[in-house]
C-alpha cells in the first residue's frame, strides 16, 4: 500500500435487504492512514450495516468497500488480514486468563509462531494488563475486558482498525484510559474508524466525523467545521413543572433573535446570532407568560450534540434498530 492509498474507501454503498428495507443508501467516505474517523448516527441509520461490510460479514447491494486496496467483495481474505475489529459485544472466553486468549486470538489471525509470545507480552503492555495476564477473565473488570479486547484486534497488527462504541458502560477513568490509547494508535498510523454515542467522545477524538440518518451521510467534516455550519449560538432553557400551550411554544418561536426552536425533553433549545442578547429575554418571557421561571438557563456555543439535533431533528440515542 502506497502513502496516498486511502486506509478504508467507501464508494456508493448501498444495502437492501428482504422486504424492500434500505440500510445504506449509497453512502461514500474515505480514511486516510493515522486518522480517526466517526461515524455517528441513532440505532437504525445504517452504522452497523456499515461496519459489518467493511468487515466482510455483509456483501453490500451496491458499490464498494476497499480496505487498504483490496475490494472486501472480491477479496475478502487479503482486507481482513488488515483490518481489526472490536465489536460492541465482547467477544471473550471466560475460562481462559487474559494471556490465554489473546495466543488463541494470535493463532487464528495467524501470527507467525516465531513472534506470538514477543507480540502478546507487548500487546499486554500496552493495554496495562501485564501484571493481571495469568488471570481468569473472569476476574476482569469491564474496563479491562474492553482493554483485553481491543488488544486481541490489535494482535495482527492492523491497517484499519474498527471500534463499535468502545468505551460504553465503562467508568471515566477507563475511559480517558482507551482515549489515550487510541490517540497513540493514531499517531503510529493506524487508521481508525469509530462509532460512538458518546459525543464527547467522538469530538475528543475524531479528526473528522460523519453523521449518517436514514441510510444516507448527512453532513462530514471536522468538528469545528460542523459546529460552524450549525449557523449561531445557542441557549438552553430547562422547563421546571410548566406545560407550555402551542399558542405559547409559537410565541416563543417568534421572539426576536430566534432563528430555530426545538423541543428537547423538558428543555427548550434555541439557536440565535446571540445567547447572550437571548437568554434574559427567553427567562422574561417565560417567567411573566407561565409564572415560572426556567429551573436552569445556559448559552453559549454549539456542542456536537447540538449539532447533531439540528442535522437530524432527533437525539443521537433516537431510533430503533432497523
């Protein structure tokens, strides 16, 4: 592979499945080596389809998947020997230690025996298990089993690396534990691509992110340049026990320097040139028209997580698997 060969090009992939359903509707995007690259969307925007072509599980409708390369359609075998794959699900066997599992893993991505016991200690190293390798799994954490696991898609050695929300559930600190660590995969050039709900996470890491709803990418870019096109501030109002009327979210609406209001649970969420011009007016209003104030008012710049509820109208945890 050449230095401008993209880690993972992505062109035009669709998959259809049974019953007329559309998972991905002709989707493109490209990796670069030593890039960090997420994909973000609600369960049933098409990630997971996604994830398991790239990983040579799915055969796509159209277009194509190519890892390093290699077509993942019409070789499947050469794009798996470069890729590793940490899937939501744990794939780990509880009867074995850690060392065990990971000479198991090391076998079956066919690690040349000359070099098995030299890569699983150092793999061990590097995830912060060597004092705990003769353990069971069983004993493990979560964090650690995650460590574990992503050690075993490492093992190998891969181009491409592909983590499925890999740090859900987990504590804080062992989530800054695998940010680090991710970062420093970045830096060896080890192209990654992620899917998280977690949008702290995808902007900490991400050089680039691409939000996908409904089978189709609906915007790409850096986070600062996402957060730019989102067009204004914002101000959020969180509602105490008022029931707004339609009348009422219509006058809201209408206030001056308003340019977007969403409904977000018991917040409102407005988008404005100005938070800081907004914010009083929107505490006035609803104090004198409701009788109440707001139980908690905040401005200020867009968050991802902004962002991705203008793009998509919904929050990132909407959706049902499709």
């Amino acid at each position: 592979m050449s230095d401008t060969t993209p880690a993972l090009r992505v062109d035009a992939l669709a998959k259809e499945y049974k019953g007329g359903i559309q998972a991905v509707r002709g989707i493109s995007f490209e990796i670069q080596p030593g890039e960090i690259f997420a994909l973000l969307g609600p369960n049933g925007a098409g990630k997971t389809t996604t994830i398991r072509i790239v990983v040579t599980l799915l055969r796509p409708s159209a277009g194509s998947v190519v890892v390093c390369g290699h077509d993942v359609s019409k070789e499947p075998d050469a794009a798996r020997a470069l890729l590793g794959y940490v899937p939501q699900e744990l794939a780990l066997d509880r009867h074995l230690t850690g060392r065990q599992h990971l000479e198991l893993s090391a076998r079956l991505y066919r690690v040349p025996k000359a070099e098995l016991g030299a890569r699983v200690d150092q793999l061990l190293e590097v995830v912060g298990l060597s004092d705990r390798a003769g353990d069971s799994i069983r004993k493990y954490s979560g964090g650690m089993k995650k460590r574990l696991d992503i050690a075993c898609g490492l093992l190998h050695r891969p181009k491409l690396l592909i983590l499925d929300e890999p740090t859900l559930g987990l504590d804080i600190q062992t989530r800054y534990r695998i940010w680090s660590f991710v970062a420093e995969l970045r830096a060896e050039g080890t192209a990654v691509l992620l899917t998280t709900h977690d949008m702290e996470e995808a902007d900490h890491l991400s050089d680039r992110i691409a939000i996908i709803d409904h089978g189709e990418i609906q915007a790409a870019g850096t986070s600062a340049e996402l957060k730019a096109a989102y067009g204004g501030e914002r101000v959020k109002a969180e509602l105490g026990r008022v029931e707004l009327s339609e009348e009422q979210r219509t006058k809201l609406a209408a206030l001056a320097g308003v340019e977007q209001l969403e409904e977000r649970g018991r917040a409102l969420l407005f988008v404005t040139p100005s938070g800081r011009e907004l914010a009083p007016r929107v505490a006035e209003w609803l104090e004198q028209e409701t009788g109440e104030p707001p139980r908690s008012l905040s401005f200020g710049p867009p968050g991802l997580d902004d962002v991705f509820l203008k793009i998509t109208g919904h929050d990132i945890r909407d959706g049902d698997e499709a």
